[in-house]
C-alpha cells in the first residue's frame, strides 16, 4: 500500500484521469440505481404502506389489480384477523371544471380498514362526499378543506396522510359507496364492487361456487405483477450490470498502459531484490483506492444531484444497495488491475534495464 500510495501521489494526473473517469461510471450507477428505485418505490410504496400479510384477487385476474372484479360480498370466503376490500381506480382530479387536471390512484375502502393510513393532518373521511389525500398532492396545489371534482362528482379534503404513491401517482382514499360512485357511475348497493382484498395474519380462502373464483398471494408477488414494474426495474438494473464490465474493462486497459510505462522500473525493482507478488500487490492497492476515490466522490455527487432533481423525477436512495454496488465498483476495479498482473510477472530485469 505504501508503493501504490506513493506512485499515486508521484503521478497524480495519470492515476487523476483514472479515478475521474472511475467517478463518472460510479456516478451513472448510482443515479441509475436511484432512479430505477423511485421507479419501483412510486409503483409501490402504497401497496407497502398497507403491510398487509397477504393479498386476494379474482382467480381469472392474472395477478393484476385492475383485472380483479370482485365486491364487498366476497369477504366471506376470506378468514383473517384482519381484512379489507378495497377498490383501486387511476384517474384524474381537478379543483373546479376547466382547471388543470392531476393524475391520481384512488383508493376506495371503509374508514376503519387497518390499509387507510394514519392521518396526519385533520380527520378520517365518514361520509361518501369526503376525502384523505396522501401529502404529496398538496404540492400541486390542494389543500385541506378544498373540494375537488372527479368524473362529475365533488369531494372534500377532510384529512391529509404521509406522502405515499401508487403507480407514480398520490393517493386519495375514498368510502366504498363513493368510489362505485366515481368509477362506475352508478349508486351503491348492499354489495359494493372492489378490486382487492388485503389481510394481516394467517389467511384461509374458501372458494364458494356461488361466488367468485380467489387467489391468495403475497404482496411482494403482487407488487411483482404491476404493469410496468419489473420491465422497469430489469432495464435499469441490467444497465447497471453493464456498467460493472465497463468498470473492469476501463481501469484494466490504464493500469495496464501505465504498467508498460513502468517495465523498466519494475525491471530494476527486481533486480534488487523486490519480489513479483509485492510489485503485483501494489498494482491491487492502486486500482483499490482509485476505486475507492472514485466511488466515494460519486456517492456524494449523486446525493447532492437528488436534491436538485424536480419532484416529477422520482429518485430513492437505498443505501443497502448502494452500499453493495459500491463494494462491487471497488472489486471489478481491482479485477481490472489484475489484467497487468502477467505483465509484471514477465518482467526480466536483465531485459528491461537494456541488458544484454
């Protein structure tokens, strides 16, 4: 470590060049990996806001909420310690007719349902004509005790909960009369029309054959199955692994350069006595702390360039994950530095200080 750290500071703009170019491929992954996670946390963080043990929808639904037609009857197959239909709509509401629209996820369940979330501001709908609005939607422009309009029917913003999103878009939670009434159309009847149904504890369904088909799964399998979620997160994720090859390739072919460079050097090195695996351990240290450079710079980098980014650009920061990602960058790095590894082994330092 000793020798790598002395060549570094001996040679800084080469082994400069190397760590910058190290901080640009860290920088693209991780602002990759935070954007493919605000991806994956905007389609998400509803459904993981409930943690509900399980989640229910009609057999023939192919693991899709919107495809599930299901009512409120249906809850007696299901035995759980707790339960709730809910029913999921993507629309749009507005403040008054003629203004602009924003894109909502509505929600529609009882009040006391274990999935409504704490209300951190005002007070639980208990009527078909109010409203809780998840905190983010404030940022376009709502506000509580405002009435809103969706499909022709007027609600009010009785209460507000933390920020959450489903399918990158706020929630609204609404009574399950009012949200046949905005979907459908029509007024409520004893059996109310839902999309799913969530419980906590251990779950029985006892499919009965006057009533629809269920299939239980978890709610990472149903998560799994949102529209877009996975194409989404493999895309990203494989650009990602990408990057790892780039990282190796990259720093192989300069530390292998500045190998070439220094034959004659590591010629008379041997010569006095040093040994091969010392000269190749030091190759190891300079691409470990280029990487390391490199990585912690772009760890920075990229938190400071998150909060810049507008709040239409979802972003999320795992640190688990960055902190595997950044262990991974420092590793391939080190790979790339074993690609002068023969290089330095075939030294012959008779050959390399002009011996004959």
């Amino acid at each position: 470590m000793f020798l790598a750290w002395k060549e570094i500071r001996y040679a800084k703009l080469r082994y400069g060049l190397i760590a910058g170019i190290m901080l640009l491929v860290a920088y693209v992954v991780f602002m990759l990996s935070g954007l493919a996670n605000g991806l994956a946390d905007g389609n998400r963080q509803a459904i993981d806001d409930w943690q509900a043990t399980t989640i229910i929808l009609s057999e023939d639904s192919n693991k899709i909420a919107n495809a599930s037609q299901l009512h409120l009857s249906d809850l007696e197959q299901v035995s759980a310690k707790e339960k709730a239909g809910i029913g999921i709509y993507s629309t749009a509401i507005e403040k008054k007719s003629g203004s602009e629209k924003t894109n909502v996820s509505i929600f529609g369940t009882d009040n006391q349902s274990f999935v409504v979330p704490k209300v951190i501001e005002g007070k639980l709908y208990k009527n078909d004509h109010e409203a809780i609005v998840s905190e983010n939607l404030l940022e376009d422009g709502y506000k509580l005790n405002q009435d809103f309009k969706v499909n022709d029917q007027s609600f009010k913003i009785v209460g507000v909960t933390k920020a959450t999103t489903y399918s990158i878009a706020p929630v609204v939670y609404l009574s399950s009369p009012a949200f046949k009434t905005v979907k459908y159309g029509v007024q409520p009847t004893e059996s109310d029309p839902i999309n799913v149904i969530a419980t906590k504890g251990k779950t029985t369904v006892t499919n009965k054959a006057s009533q629809t088909k269920l299939q239980k799964m978890t709610s990472d399998t149903f998560i799994e199955s949102i529209p877009g979620y996975k194409p989404e997160k493999l895309t990203l994720n494989t650009m990602i692994y990408f990057l790892f090859v780039v990282v190796a390739a990259i720093i192989g072919i300069f530390m292998y350069v500045i190998t070439l460079q220094k034959t004659a050097i590591f010629g008379v090195m041997k010569a006095q006595g040093v040994a091969t695996s010392y000269l190749v351990r030091s190759i190891l240290a300079q691409a470990f702390l280029v990487g390391i450079i490199g990585v912690v710079v772009a760890i920075g980098l990229s938190v400071l360039t998150s909060l810049a980014l507008p709040s239409a650009m979802p972003f999320a920061v795992h640190w688990t994950e960055w902190a595997l990602y950044a262990v991974i960058l420092v590793f391939v790095a080190m790979i790339g530095g074993l690609f002068s590894m023969r290089t330095v082994t075939k030294v012959d330092p008779v050959t390399a200080i002009g011996g004959e």
